[in-house]
C-alpha cells in the first residue's frame, strides 16, 4: 500500500471503526492502543449498547443515525456477522417528560417510523412492565441493539484484512502536529505519520493538555437482574427500552445469551472520576441506584444481581459529540463521540474521520461538534 500513513490513537468503538474506514481508503492505517482489544477499563466493552433512530438527548441527530444504520449493515455484510438486532426500542415516560418529547421532537424532525402507545397497550403487549396510566411509550421498528464486542472485532479484523496495522499495549504520551503531518510519541517509540485520529475516549484531555477540553470523566454501573419469568423477557418477546421515572431515566434490554435483563441507569450517580483510578467495583449503593425503578415498573425484572459492570462516559458540557480538527491542523482529528450515546454512531463517525483526513470535507453536517463551541 503507498498512501500516507495515518495513525488511530485509541481503539474503542470510535478508534475501531475509523482504522476500518482509513483501511478501506488506501491509507496505510497503523492503530495504537494502550491496554489489549475489547480491554475494560474505557467506554466500548460490553456485550451489548443501544441502537435507535431519534434520539430525546438531540433531535439533530437524525441524518447521521440514518447513515449509521446504512453502515451497520455494510459491516454486517463485510464481517459475515449479526451486529445489530431491531426487535424495536420502546421509550416509556410522563407525556411532557424530557423522553417522550425530545424522542418525539427527533422523530417528527426527520419523519422517523414509530408509534404512540398508551400504557395499558403496552402493558398488554409487553407483560413485564408495570406502568402508571398517565405513562405513554413511543415505539420504534429500528430500535434495538448492538453486539458491541463482536462489532468492535468485526472493525478489527476487516481493518487488518485492507492492511492496517495495530500496535496494543503501546500508550501514546503526546501528539504534536506539524504543518505537514504529526510527530507521535509512545512509551516505546516515536512515530512520524502523515496524519492522526487521536479517538482516546477518557483520556483524550489528558492526552491533548494544551486544548483544555472542559471534558468530564463519570463512572458508570450496568447490572444484570434474574427474571421471574425468563420468557417474558427473551429478546423476540421484550424491547430494548428506556424508562423514565422520578427514579431518573433507566435503560434496559432483554435477556441476553446466558444472562439476564441487563439495566443501567443513565448517569448513574454522576460521579466524577479519574479515568486511570477509579473504583471498579461494585457497591450496594451501585446496585440500589440500578435497582430503583424495578419494583414499581418492570417487577418481574427485580430479581438477583447476576452480575454488574463498571463502564466510563466522557462528557461535554453539551452532552453531545467532539469531531473536529485540532485548531490549524486540518489532518489531526479528534473524534470523542460518548456522552452516553456515542456507540451507535462509530460507523458514521469513522467514515466522517476518514473522509476527512483524505478529503478534507465530508458528506454530514458537523459543525455541532466543532471544538469553537468551547471558546
Ligand atoms: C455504561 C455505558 C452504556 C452505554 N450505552 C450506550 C448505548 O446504549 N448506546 C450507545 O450508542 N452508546 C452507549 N454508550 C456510549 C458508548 O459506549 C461510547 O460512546 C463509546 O464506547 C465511546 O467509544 P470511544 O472509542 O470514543 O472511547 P473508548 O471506548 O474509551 O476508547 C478509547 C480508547 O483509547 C485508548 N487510549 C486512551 N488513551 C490512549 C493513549 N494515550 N494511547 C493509546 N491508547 C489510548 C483507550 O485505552 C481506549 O481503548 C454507553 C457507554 C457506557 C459507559
């Protein structure tokens, strides 16, 4: 291969994704990760995230989910595997809660497929909920979720397959941008190459001290629940959903290869933490702030703790995405799309990088992720 060399910092779904869509491009994409692939310790691991087409937390986002599902099911064909099932996502709330109206505010935006239900009728469709009459749920086809740990494998091994190149267990130290292309150093070696994605999800304003990113870091808890009745919640019988509550909003899917009902609570307790020491296990207060909602509104859920994760989510002050050069330096790119959402987009986000990088525009909207808004 003879185009520039291209290096990804940090593998995650974002990282993963972009060395995929560099490959393809005849780049010579070398991706450095500090930790193993599919490692623990950031925002991408997991069995399963999330997968919607409008969103409550921005109504924007429509166009970029649309090409996001188109890439999904590109990848699903290239890697011969299932990554995304769309048995439907049903978002449960208040009428005039922030969930209704903003899924509703993305979904007419952008005429997206979905339906209004009322609580009875969803109860009488999905028996493990227990909703209050004044609940409505909005219901989309699309809705559903990733395989996450096989989608990251799948960008993995296709990237590998075009020629990228992956150098683990290496931790970058600094990025300095030149006119023409980037000086990379590493805890082993230093590496000239013709331009970067710096993708380091929690510590990408470690990374990059001399931007200030008013980047927060927040540990996050999901859990796995013991069903009363299994089959009530077997994936072809129960949603993807999100809930909320005077609890907050919780999200959940169905029962899942061996285990149970996953269910996480979004922000969890808001705790921010230091991404390189923070507390990885799992507390009683961990569990009660997960567990809150289940008695009253899904109790055939409420049953033991299988087993429980922690997870991070790097937040802006916006709660939306970073995708932007570093300022004059048009082929470094930073791409930190998290804030609690970002896994479903890392298709699109890797593709808008890459075209980036090598055609110094893309085909989406991006200015809302523009690092000014920070001045
Ligand atoms: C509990 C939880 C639930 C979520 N649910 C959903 C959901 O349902 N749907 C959804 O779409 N999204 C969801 N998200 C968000 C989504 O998972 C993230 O947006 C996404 O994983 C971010 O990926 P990333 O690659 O940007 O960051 P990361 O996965 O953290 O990857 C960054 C990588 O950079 C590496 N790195 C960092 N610094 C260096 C360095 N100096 N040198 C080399 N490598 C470095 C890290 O080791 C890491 O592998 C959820 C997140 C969490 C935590």
């Amino acid at each position: 291969m003879s185009g520039p060399q291209i290096a990804v910092i940090g593998l995650g779904a974002t990282g993963s994704a972009a060395l995929y869509q560099l490959a393809r491009r005849n780049v010579r994409a070398i991706g450095i990760e500090r930790f193993d692939l599919g490692h623990a310790f950031g925002s991408s691991h997991g069995p399963t995230r999330i997968i919607r087409l409008a969103h409550f937390e921005n109504a924007a986002y429509g166009p970029l989910m649309r090409r996001a599902y188109a890439l999904w099911r590109e990848l699903e064909k290239a890697a011969a595997t299932r990554l995304i099932v769309t048995a439907g996502i049903a978002e449960i709330g208040p009428a005039d809660g922030e969930l209704i109206r903003g899924t509703l505010a993305g979904a007419s935006r952008y005429n997206l497929p979905h339906e209004v239900t009322d609580a009875a009728s969803l109860m009488r469709r999905y028996p493990g909920f227990k909703l209050p009459e004044s609940f409505l749920a909005v219901l989309a086809p699309d809705g559903g979720y990733i395989a996450a740990a096989a989608a990251l494998n799948a960008n993995i091994r296709l990237a590998l397959t075009a020629g990228a190149t992956i150098r683990t267990n290496e931790t970058v130290i600094s990025v300095e941008p030149l006119p023409k292309g980037v000086r990379i150093k590493t805890n082993r070696d230093e590496i000239e190459a013709d331009g970067a994605v710096v993708a380091a999800g929690p510590w990408l304003h470690r990374l990059l001290p001399e931007l200030h990113l008013p980047l927060h870091v927040t540990r996050q808890v999901v859990g796995w629940f013991e069903p009363d009745h299994a089959a009530q919640f077997a994936a072809e019988r129960f949603p993807v959903f999100i809930l909320e509550t005077p609890h907050g909003h919780h999200y959940g899917f169905p029962a899942y290869g061996e285990m149970g009902v996953k269910i996480a609570k979004h922000h969890h307790r808001r705790e921010i933490v230091d991404a390189d020491c923070y507390d990885r296990t799992v507390s009683a207060a961990d569990e009660a702030a997960i567990r809150a909602p289940l008695a009253e509104y899904l109790p055939a859920a409420n049953g033991r703790l299988l087993g429980a994760e922690t997870c991070l989510y790097t937040m802006t002050p916006d709660e939306t995405f970073i995708i932007d050069p570093m300022p004059g330096f048009p082929h470094v790119i930073i791409a930190s799309p998290c804030c609690g959402h970002g896994f479903k987009f890392s298709p699109v986000v890797g593709e808008i990088v890459a075209d980036l990088i090598t055609r110094g525009a893309c085909e989406h909207d991006i200015r809302q992720f523009r690092l000014q808004r920070f001045a």
